[in-house]
C-alpha cells in the first residue's frame, strides 16, 4: 500500500501505516455497524471512503452510512450485475472511460447524451450503466485520491431525453453525485443544445452547492477544456491531437473484467433477510 504523499483533514502527511491504521479502525467501525457489516468490507472499498474524507475515520463512517442507506432505499439505481448481464445497453456506445487520466490525476468518463438509447431505457438503468463503468476504475488509488472528470457532451441532446428531467429523477441523481464516494467530481459540459438554458434552470435549484461547483461549463471553447484535460489525450471532436476513441475496443476492455466486477457489485443485491 503505497500513500504517495496523502494528506489527511489535519494537514499530516500519511505513512504507510498511518493509512493501514485508519483502514483497520474503518473496519472496526464497519463491523460493529448492523448495516454496514452485510456490505463490502475489503481494504480497497474501505479506502474509498478514507480518501474522500481526507481520512477522518469518523467521516468515512458517515459518508457510508449515507450511500448504504441511499442503496437500501433506492436499490433499483444502484449497479448490482456484472457487465455481461448488461451487454446490450452497454454496447449502445453512449458512454466510456478513458485509459488516460486529466491533469490531476483524475479518471476521464465520457457521456454522450445522443447516443442514448432513451426509448428502450430509464434513468435508473442509465445510473446502473455508468455504475458498472466506474467499477472497473475505483481500485485504483490514483482514482481514489484523485477524482473523475466527466465529460458530459451535450451534441444531440433532445427532447425525448429532456422529458427525464423531472423533479423526482433530478432529485435522485443529485443524490447518487453526492454520496458516491469520489475525492473530487469534475462535471465538463461540452456542445450544447438549445435545450440547455431550459435544462439548467430546471435542476439548479435542487443542487446544493457542493454539486453546482461540480460543473464546468466549455461547450465548444477547447482550450477551456485543456486547461483541466491534456489536448494530447483527446480526440479531436473535443479538439484535441490524441487518437479517436476505440469504443469497441474500450467496451471489450471492460466486458474483459467482467468477473471482477460482478464479484464487487453483487453486494448491492437487496434480499428480504
């Protein structure tokens, strides 16, 4: 377990077995927990929590309490199947995760609200999906003490999608950002759509502002882009000078941890017991 240079809420820079230390009283905590304790209790699940809690155990604690509790109420909007079991959405090629990382580190999901498949779908499936995406990065350290930056491309957004943003489905989403147990969530909207101004006046007002800070609006100004992810990592649709996005080869990338994956979400399976 290597720290790389974490410093905690107090301003200390962590050893090795400062981190060991915190991840052992998490559990402890964890254990004791009569919820808690029927989840997942492994080191990398656990360090989730510490690292978007700048490791105040006590924080960890809340920040699960707080998404265990969101899953036991509203199951159906959590992932709780591996990536096989959703081949046919996931092919839809609306969504992918980068192998390159931003300027700080952070993961790189891309979302292309034109490709979704909104007849066939529901916004509740649709956070399953990108669930089971984030999955296949969250053990990562780097992820987890950095963040993710999602690019949210608004090129086709339309009105059959725009009919999604209701109060109660605005609500949920904003929920599911807010406990999700990232350091640091980056929201860059790119392209637009004349259904944008209606959209944002829309959901503002449910967004606390912890989420509003979340967005960053370039639309289709690049270089404001590039000053949080690398031209050289991205394609040139979002004006950059790397490859274009492999989405075959990218999905098969994940259906390849399909095992892995199943393993971990499997947990969010809610029994009567």
């Amino acid at each position: 377990m290597c720290t790389n240079g974490i410093v905690d809420f107090s301003g200390k820079t962590l050893s090795d077995e400062d981190v060991k230390k915190c991840v052992k009283d998490l559990l402890k905590l964890v254990l004791e927990h009569d919820k808690l304790k029927r989840f997942r209790t492994e080191d990398s699940y656990l360090l989730r929590f510490l690292h978007c809690s700048e490791f105040d155990v006590s924080l960890a604690l809340k920040k699960m309490e707080d998404f265990t509790n969101l899953l036991l109420e509203y199951p159906d909007w959590f992932g709780n199947t591996s990536p096989l079991h959703m081949k046919s959405q996931i092919e839809v090629g609306d969504k992918v995760i980068m192998k390159e990382r931003d300027k700080k580190g952070r993961g790189i999901l891309i979302l292309k609200l034109g490709k979704l498949d909104v007849v066939n779908s529901c916004p509740a499936e649709q956070a399953r999906i990108v669930e089971v995406w984030m999955e296949s990065i969250m053990d990562d350290p780097t992820i987890q003490a950095s963040g993710l930056s999602t690019i949210l491309d608004l090129n086709g957004y339309s009105w059959r999608l725009f009919r999604w943003v209701t109060p109660t489905n605005t609500k949920m989403v904003a929920k599911r950002v807010d406990t999700y147990p990232l350091k640091e969530i980056l929201i860059h909207v790119v392209n637009t759509s004349f259904l944008l101004s209606a959209t944002i006046k829309f959901i503002w007002p449910f967004l606390n502002d912890k989420l509003k800070n979340m967005f960053k609006f370039h639309f289709d100004n690049w270089p404001s882009l590039h000053e949080y992810i690398s031209p050289d990592v991205l394609p040139a649709e979002y004006g950059g000078d790397g490859p274009d996005i492999n989405m075959e080869k990218s999905i098969q990338v994940l259906f390849d941890q399909d095992s892995s994956i199943g393993a971990k979400l499997i947990y969010h399976r809610i029994s009567d017991d």
